[in-house]
C-alpha cells in the first residue's frame, strides 16, 4: 500500500513580475517517498533471520573508506544478495522503487547494482552519523531505500532524520516500511538506546546527474 503526497503547486508569474529569467520546467523532486507494509512481519522476520546468519562485518566509516570508526558509526552489516533466498524481496523493492521513482523523482536509474546491506544496531550506542550515500568512485547512486524491519516496541532512538534544512524531518517508521530519497540528502541513524534496531538499506544506481 502507498500513499501519495501532495506537492504544492508555484504561483503562477504575472506579467508584471520583474524577471530576467523564464522557468523551463518546473523542479518536481521531492525529498522523500514512502511504501507502507511492503513487507510482512513474516517476512520482516525472514529477512532478519538470514541476515543474522551472515553479520560477520563491523560497518566502515563512510561509503568509500574501509576505515571502522565507532565515532561517525556503529553498527553490524551483512550484504546480502538475490541468491540467499531473497530474490522475492528484490522483485519487491524494485516494483515499488519503480513506482515511487516515476511519481515523485523521475531519475534516470538502471537498477540495484550492489545488492541489501543488512544493518543491526545495537544499544547503547548503535547509530550512523551525518552523511550522504553516494561518493567519487562508486556507481552513481541516486536513491537510497531504507526499509524497517523489526517492530518500534523492539527498541528506543534509532530513528532516521533527513536533512535538508535547518529542521531535520523524520520520517515514522513502522516494521515493513519502506523510505526513498535521494543518495545527495545529508541523513543521520540516531542513537539506539534500548534494544536493537534491523534495517534493510540499498541503492538505486543510474547515469550520472546532467
């Protein structure tokens, strides 16, 4: 199930607006999109269980480092790919990036070229600091999914804020969600501090921005 999300529409310019300049076209991309329930508690579940039966690596520092550093991020991930019975779960998060993309940010994307990183978070201190998804020798990612997958009764903090002005918006999250937005927003994984939070994160590769 998806829910649109209404845009405002620009005044329209009138004749006697002082302007130098005429608009082309429009900028229509939002900040964010969401999916509720696109996966199932069952299969919420699923997902955890195989991704706990991989978690063998402490999460780097950035997206281009393979530095760990507990002070910008402490977490446990594990990739996993289609072939670890989850090819469903990829058919599923493409039809729905699909969909998300056309009606609210039209990017030019290919497909997942990097498989789900796995995510556990732990308390006290289980987080991932201010930071942007895409960077200089990567695939061009140019979204960014984030899918909760245990229940919010499982745990305290831990909530993800989109920072695109001097107010961070945070998104709710319930178990099975999904969240788009663009790889370029600055985000943040706040503190967990009761409990453990799973997520599963990918990205939406494409030509790059022009």
């Amino acid at each position: 199930m998806t829910t649109k999300r209404k845009t405002a529409k620009p005044p329209e310019p009138t004749p006697s607006t002082p302007n130098s300049a005429w608009m082309f076209e429009l900028d229509t991309v939002e900040t964010w999109a969401y999916w509720d329930n696109l996966f199932s508690k069952v299969e919420c579940e699923k997902i955890i269980e195989i991704g706990n039966s991989r978690l063998s690596e402490t999460a780097r520092a950035g997206v281009t480092t393979s530095v760990v550093n507990k002070e910008l991020r402490d977490s446990k991930v594990a990739w996993l790919y289609s072939v670890d019975d989850l090819a469903w779960a990829f058919l599923r998060v493409a039809s729905a990036v699909a969909d998300l993309n056309k009606r609210f940010f039209n990017f030019d994307v290919y497909g997942m070229t990097e498989g789900f990183q796995f995510t556990k978070y732990e308390a006290p201190s289980g987080y991932y600091g201010l930071h942007v998804d895409r960077g200089i020798g990567l695939a061009p990612r140019k979204l960014s999914v984030t899918i909760q997958l245990n229940d919010s009764a499982d745990f305290e903090g831990g909530s993800l804020s989109l920072h695109e002005g001097s107010v961070p918006i945070v998104p709710e999250m319930q178990q099975g969600k999904m969240v788009l937005f663009p790889s370029y927003t600055l985000h943040e994984v706040k503190p967990v501090t009761k409990g453990t939070r799973y997520s599963l994160v990918c990205w939406i590769t494409g030509k790059q921005f022009k």
